[in-house]
C-alpha cells in the first residue's frame, strides 16, 4: 500500500490531540501495543511496553490542569509501513494561575497497523532557550 | 537484502566510537549525507543537513577534552533498509582534572546506503537522575 505524508501529519495532530485533551482513552487509540513501543518523556527514564507507557500517561495527565501545544513539523519521511516525523512543541501548560511556556523537539516514530498510523516511539526532549517565561 | 542486528549493532558502536576519538573523519564516515538527515544533541537545536551536523560535530570536539561512553541497548529494529537503536549512554567527561558522569537517552535511526548502516537521525536527551556526580 502506498502511504501519504498526510495521514502520518493527521496521526501526529491527533498525538497531540490526545495529549491537549488530557485522554488517555484518545492516547490509547493512536498508540501501537506491540511490545517494543518506547516513550522517552522530557528527562523520564524509557517506558517500554504499553502498560508503562499508558501509565506514564495517567500520571502526566494526573498532574496536569491544562496544556495547549503549537506544533512546528520539521520533518515527514515514510519508510514503506514506517513513517517518521520530526517536529518541535511549543507548550504551553498552566501552572497555578499562570501560564508557563516552553520547547521540546520530538522525534515521533509510527507504523502501519489495522489501517492506521500509530506512535510506536515518541522521544521528547527539552529545547532550552534564552527567551523569558510568558506571564 | 535481509539484514541482520549484529551489523547495526556495529555501526551504533562506531557512532560512539567517532564521538569517543574525537574523529570527524570517523564521524562523517557512519553519517548519511541525504538532506533531510537531522541531529539533536541534549538542549540543542535541531541541526538538519549534513553541514549543520558536521559543524555540531567539529564545535562539539572542539570543546570536549575526553570523553567516553558506555553505551546500554535497549532495542533494535530493523524495517527494510531503516534500522532503529534505542540506548542509554552512559557519558564521562574530563572537564579540568576530574571525570563528570552523566546520562544521555538516545533514539538513533540509521539508513542502508552504499552497503553499510548510516546514521540519518541522532536524537539525545539528558537522563535526570538523582545519582551524585563522580569525583
């Protein structure tokens, strides 16, 4: 089958979607259960496997009152059922009355299965910047 | 061609081997030279291209004394002509008269070109630990 960057891109969004919604139920759909699916959170250790990786996802989602995201693609490949996608998240998430802005560079990794992409990797890690937090 | 672990495992080892001599020569040689090749290293930017990347490399060895790593796999994969690594480094540096320990998370996917394994994306995060650094 002849894959297009289109549906990776929608994959993608829909990963950020579900991260935004604070929904593990619309995290658990865009993820691959095979067991070699690995998350690198910013500065976490390796969740490998699904169960420690849906439970790395409650407990962000737990301690998380809201996030927002603006996703910048930097890249899109596929590989025959792989595809490949580079972007940076600029995030926004909101810390007792304040919003707190920041960067992390993602390499996202899917795969072809039942007739949709799903994240089989998602590596995030802090961009550090000079500019000063938002108020 | 059907490809086997043992020789990406090999090429994942003079990666670090490059990085260990200090060797933009040896550097060069493991890297894809494609367009849309990218690196990240912890904190950084993302450096696409192989002028960006090597010029990481060169600023990087330019300011490392010594450096060595222990490098733990935590997975391969092969798909077609992609590979995909999955390792925890294990990095000591000299900065003045002492060795300073740290963690890096790396996602490294290589490429089938020319008849070898090319590195065509490097993704290294810091590993948050609550170890104290080594004398």
């Amino acid at each position: 089958m002849e894959h297009n960057c289109e549906a990776v891109r929608e994959a993608n969004v829909s990963f950020y979607r579900a991260f935004e919604m604070l929904d593990i139920k619309r995290m658990e759909d865009i993820w691959s259960k095979g067991d070699y699916i690995k998350c690198i959170h910013p500065g976490w250790p390796v969740c490998a496997g699904w169960v420690e990786v849906r439970d790395s996802w409650v407990l962000i989602f737990n301690h998380t009152r809201a996030i927002k995201f603006s996703i910048d693609l930097l890249d899109i490949r596929i590989l025959g059922d792989w595809a490949y996608v580079v972007c940076m998240e600029s995030i926004s998430t909101q810390e007792q009355e304040a919003w707190v802005d920041g960067k992390v560079l993602a390499t996202n990794l899917f795969e072809w299965r039942g007739g949709q992409w799903q994240v089989f990797h998602h590596h995030g890690s802090p961009l550090v910047t000079n500019e000063a937090p938002a108020a």
